[in-house]
C-alpha cells in the first residue's frame, strides 16, 4: 500500500456524536467536501479527510491505520480495549483527550420492580447488553455470578420480551430506560465524546497534520469552556 500523505479522521456516521463532531472539526477550520456516497468526505481547507462510519468500527480503523483518527464515545474505547485485555491482547489505539460533548454513564438497569440492594442483587440474573467485556468484568470485580447475554442492539427491550432480567446500557437523558419501564441501579462507566489515536503517532505530514489539529481543538475546546 503506498503511503497516505492526507491524514484521514473517523467520525459516527449517523448517532448521538455525529453532528457535536461535525460541528467541532468544521470549527478547528476543516471544510469537507461531500462525496455521493457521503461516507468519505475530501478535505479542502487542509489535507485531512473525513469518514462516515459506524462508531463501533473506529477503535478498528485506527488499529488498522486505515484512519489516523477519530471522535468515539469513551465507551466504545473501553469496551473493545478491555475485550483485547481478555484475549491477551494489547489494543493499537488509545484515549487522546475527551471532548466535553456527549456525556452519558454505562449502567446496570433493572426493571422497575425488581429491587436493588447492591451488586449481589444481581446473582442468578440474565443482563442484556452490548458491552459484554465491559459487564464481565465489572461483575466480576465485584464478586456477582450472572449471566451476560450479548445483544447487538435494542438491548433496552430483553426484560420485556423475557431474553434476559436486566440490561447494562448507556443513559444519558434516561428517556429511554423511562419508555421500557426500567430503572438505573448503578452506573459502571462514565463517558464522553473523546479523541481516538493510534498508539503509534504518524510522522512526517501526516504527523505534522495531526500536531496541527490537535493545537485547534485545544483552541475550540477552552474558548467552550
Ligand atoms: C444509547 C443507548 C440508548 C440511548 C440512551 O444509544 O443504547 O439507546 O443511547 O439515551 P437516553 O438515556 O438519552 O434515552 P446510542 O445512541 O449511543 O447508540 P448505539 O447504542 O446505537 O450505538
Ligand atoms: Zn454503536
Ligand atoms: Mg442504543
């Protein structure tokens, strides 16, 4: 593969982070120019360019070196680096700076009518989640025997549907854990939007490129606080 001159940044293509990450390139100066697919957007103002993709796919595209960059949720971090600790693995991407948007918490969620006396409430429970690494391990920190049910996406419904007894999830208004009838028992992780990196920083242009960037969104984020 020849070598990319052009630094290339990862942002969630459609979600809760993609307009607050938009928003904070296009106020360090970056002005894109949006393909027909719209998943891969040209740089015009400085040779870097942006992709559009799922965020559970940026901790893989900056291991991979496909992307030198990228604006994830802290959670999305922590999960598949503590699921490369379970393998015995150590991940090729790390938390650079946290960006002050997107706050929210993991949390272990029960429904309303079970009660919550502490981490051994939970023994003997199924829990819902697509945070598996991240739920084991917290469970077993705290010495609970449950069974963790790996779910892909509207993990808020299992209680209901009776695929498992409680959920761990991300809340941030707690709208949706008030629409299925669940209540936060106790949050595992706090998180916000951050900046991704390899753990290995470019050089050369891109390098300078991405010392460049790094100086504005410091700029942007002490003018917000
Ligand atoms: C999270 C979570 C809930 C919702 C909670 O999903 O899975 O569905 O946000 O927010 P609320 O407390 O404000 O209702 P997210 O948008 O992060 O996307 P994903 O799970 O599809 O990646
Ligand atoms: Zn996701
Ligand atoms: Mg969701």
């Amino acid at each position: 593969m020849k070598p990319r001159d052009r630094l290339r940044i990862a942002v969630q293509k459609s979600g809760r982070l993609s307009d607050a990450s938009q928003d904070l390139l296009s106020r360090c100066g970056l002005r894109f120019r949006h393909s027909r697919d719209k998943l891969f957007c040209f740089g015009e103002s400085l040779a870097i360019d942006l992709l559009l993709v799922r965020d559970d796919d940026i901790p893989g595209l900056i291991a991979d070196g496909v992307c030198d960059l990228g604006i994830v949720g802290r959670n999305v971090l922590a999960e598949q680096e503590c699921a490369a600790q379970l393998r015995g693995e150590t991940p090729a991407f790390e938390e650079l700076r946290s960006l002050g948007f997107g706050r929210c918490r993991l949390s272990i969620a029960l429904p309303q009518e079970l009660d919550y006396d502490g981490a051994s409430s939970l023994d003997g429970l199924r829990i819902a989640t697509t945070y598996p690494a991240l739920t084991t391990q917290w469970l077993k920190s705290e010495g609970v025997d449950a069974k963790v049910v790996v779910l892909s996406g509207s993990v808020e419904i299992a209680p209901k549907l009776g695929t498992a007894d409680a959920i761990c999830d991300l809340v941030s208004t707690g709208a949706t854990l008030q629409a299925n009838q669940l209540r936060e028992a106790i949050g595992i992780l706090e998180s916000e939007a951050v900046l991704a990196g390899s753990t290995t920083a470019p050089k050369g242009e891109r390098g300078e490129l991405m010392e460049l960037l790094l100086r504005r969104i410091e700029g942007v984020i002490q003018v917000r606080e």
